[in-house]
C-alpha cells in the first residue's frame, strides 16, 4: 500500500498459480466499502484482522440506506467505507475526526 501501511491474506496455491504471482511481485488489492468496519483509535486489535488509522474527510448520510465515510489515509489513499448510521452517531463522526478501519484477512 506505501507509505508503511499493508495488509495481510492469505493465498492458496491455487489462486498463486492462476495469478501468477511471485515474491516481490507487485499485487493489487480492491477493499469494498462494505468490508470495512469503522472502530474508534486505541486498544489492541486482534491478530486475525487488518487494522488501516486514518482521518475522517467527509461523512455522506442517506436516508435511504447506509452512511458514506472517506477516510484518508496517511499514505494518502482515500477509502470509503459505508457504515450504518447509527454506527455513525455512536462514533460521533465528523471531518477530522481519526478511527481505526477493521476488515478481517481476506482469503483468496
């Protein structure tokens, strides 16, 4: 990802020969919104999850359906993250505001 930040998955052998990949192979990762999880910063994550600390740029409500949270990265990657807008409020979300991003280790 640059700037010091990665995530873990795991591969099978499988998917490493179909994708032909290689040590020291550059790979790209797509994280849909919706695998995301928005934590408060602090405490131990566990071991089984990615765990992304970014800065909340903008927070996008819909009355229908879930709220639209971008989140800079300090690499400067942008994700969006679609939370539940009561998630939201117990957050107390707003530009500015830094969380923790969760997912847990995707398994190809």
């Amino acid at each position: 990802m640059g700037g010091g930040l990665s995530l873990v998955a795991t591969v099978t052998h499988e998917s490493t020969v179909r994708l032909g990949l290689a040590e020291g192979a550059t790979v790209v990762a797509l994280i849909k919104a919706g695998w995301l999880q928005l934590n408060a910063v602090g405490g131990l994550a566990a071991p089984e999850v990615n765990t992304l600390e970014g800065q909340v740029q903008s927070v996008i409500e819909d009355a229908d359906g879930p709220t639209e949270v971008r989140v800079g990265l300090p690499n400067g990657q942008v994700l969006c993250v679609l939370s539940e807008p009561a998630r939201v409020a117990e957050l107390r979300l707003r530009a500015g505001h830094r969380l923790r991003l969760v997912s847990r280790r995707v398994q190809c």
